[in-house]
C-alpha cells in the first residue's frame, strides 16, 4: 500500500498489528508447505477491546492470503449481519481497493466478494452470514494446493457449531482460522480457544 496517502492517511499498523503478522509469517515458515501435502493449521484467537484496529487486520489478512496464495478460498464472517457489512467487509474492500495490485482482483462490497479476476471462482474470498440452522454453509472449503481460510470478527458471539463446521476445511493445504473477539461471554467456542492448545491465544489490552 501506498502508506499515508489518501483514505490510508494515518492507518499504518500499530505495533501489535506489526507482530501479529510477523507471527503468522513465523508459523508459516515453520510448516514449511510444500504444495502437496498438508500441513498443521495456523490458528490464532485474539481477545481485545474495541476500535484497536481488528477489521484492518482482518482486511491486511486476507489481502496477504489472496497475493500471494494462488488458489486460496478463504470466507470472512463476524457476529452480525450488520457488523460483516458496515465495518467488517468495508474494511477488507477499502483494503483491496488501496492496494497496488488491486488490478488483480474485482472486489465487490454489496456482492460480498473479492475475485482474482482470472480465476473468480477458484482464487476468492467471501463474507458469509451465519446460521446456526444452516452451518454446513462453512462446510467444504478445501484448496488442497494452497490456502483455505477463516476469519472470525466479534468471534465471541458467534455460536460453537459455526467454528465446528469451517474446522473440517482446515485438513487440506495450508490452512488458516483466525478469530478476534471482545471477551464479553465467558462461555462459548471463542471463550474456549483462549485456552486451547490447538489455538495460539493473543490478548491486547
């Protein structure tokens, strides 16, 4: 990105923004993926406050994954239907749109879709709604040679069944599942990945 220009005018990563990515950069390199066979997912959780840059993150994510993973699938989801379009996948298409490969991409605000423009259906990103009655929507996303991945904004509201379902996407490629979230209830799927070895747990105060 262009960094201080234009609608980017003080949005540079703060510091936990900085180490947040260089730790996923870390995890990949220790998987070492090879494009064949599958490694251990990268998961991480991270519990915060509000407006400490999460939806940026999210959007920084997801552009990383889509520019450099050819093939990834990835969705974006979060605890309302409101906050995914507002604020959420506002974000990621602000991001996208900034960006200085976005020829690469048609990114679609209202369509909920960011599309490498030579391969729209197999190099994509989507932001879902979530149902409890309809989970298996989260189902079936493998990209075995590359990058499936899941990001969970507000992640704390959002039922157990949901991150039960996207789980089965991550025994292909190289899998991610990140999720952010306000601790707000102490019970529930994301309350329980803050202390799950399985996920790497972050808090920012």
């Amino acid at each position: 990105w262009e960094w201080g220009k234009g609608r980017l005018v003080g949005r540079e990563p703060d510091e936990w923004q900085r180490e947040y990515l260089q730790w996923v950069g870390e995890q990949v390199l220790e998987r070492k993926f090879d494009g064949v066979n599958p490694v251990k997912p990268i998961r991480r959780a991270t519990s915060s406050g509000h407006g400490v840059g999460k939806s940026a993150l999210v959007a920084w994510l997801s552009h990383w994954i889509m520019s450099t993973r050819p093939y990834c699938k990835g969705t974006v989801t979060a605890n309302t239907g409101d906050q995914l379009e507002a604020k959420t996948w506002a974000e990621v298409c602000l991001w996208f749109s900034e960006s200085v490969n976005k020829e690469w991409f048609d990114v679609s605000h209202g369509g909920r879709y960011v599309r490498h423009k030579g391969y729209p259906e197999s190099w994509r990103v989507d932001a879902l709604t979530w149902d409890e009655r309809k989970a298996t929507a989260f189902a079936g996303q493998h990209s075995a040679s590359s990058t499936p991945f899941y990001i969970f904004d507000e992640a704390s509201e959002i039922p157990k069944v949901i991150f039960e379902t996207a789980e089965g996407g991550l025994t292909d490629g190289e899998p991610m599942m990140f999720a952010f979230g306000n601790p707000t209830l102490p019970k529930g799927y994301f309350a329980e990945t803050l202390d799950d070895a399985n996920w790497s747990p972050l808090e920012i105060n």
